[in-house]
C-alpha cells in the first residue's frame, strides 16, 4: 500500500476535529490515510469499498498462486472427472 506522505499523513488529533470532511475526501480518493501519533504512525484509514476491492484482489491473487502451486506440483484433475466428482454418486 502506497501512502504519499506529504499528503496522506495525518497526526491523529487532526483527524479527531476534522473526521467528517477527511472521511469524506477517502471516498472520493480511494486513497489511504495513514495516522500518527505523537509523529509515530498508529493506523491506516481506508474507504470500505476500496479495502474490500484490495481484499479481493488479495484472495484472488493467492486463488491464482495456489492454483498455479498445484498445477506445477501435478495435483490436477481432467474437467470430467471434476463434472463426475461434483455430481455425485
């Protein structure tokens, strides 16, 4: 996660006072804010609907290596077998 610092920075007292108004700008940016405290950074702050997106992609990702592991490893079955496995006895 990229955080430009000059402007995604925000010490945590500011975001306190300004919340509404910041919150509202990470919904239109889909931009992370990082918070600090006493200038050490405590937390990320991030729209909903742009956490979620990155989540996906995350498991998506990891669905993909996952998949790739097994086909290099030879742990694949043919699209019958799985048609014959998935309907049953």
């Amino acid at each position: 996660m990229e955080i430009d610092a000059g402007r995604n920075v925000t010490p945590i007292s500011e975001f306190r006072k300004e919340a509404a108004s910041i919150l509202e700008r990470l919904r239109k940016t889909r931009e992370p804010l990082l918070l600090t405290q006493n200038g050490r950074s405590v937390a990320v702050v991030l729209d909903v609907e742009e956490f979620e997106r990155r989540e996906y992609e995350r498991r998506f990702a990891r669905a993909v290596g996952e998949g790739l592991r097994d086909l290099r490893q030879g742990r694949i079955i043919s699209q019958d077998e799985m048609e014959r496995e998935a309907s049953g006895p």
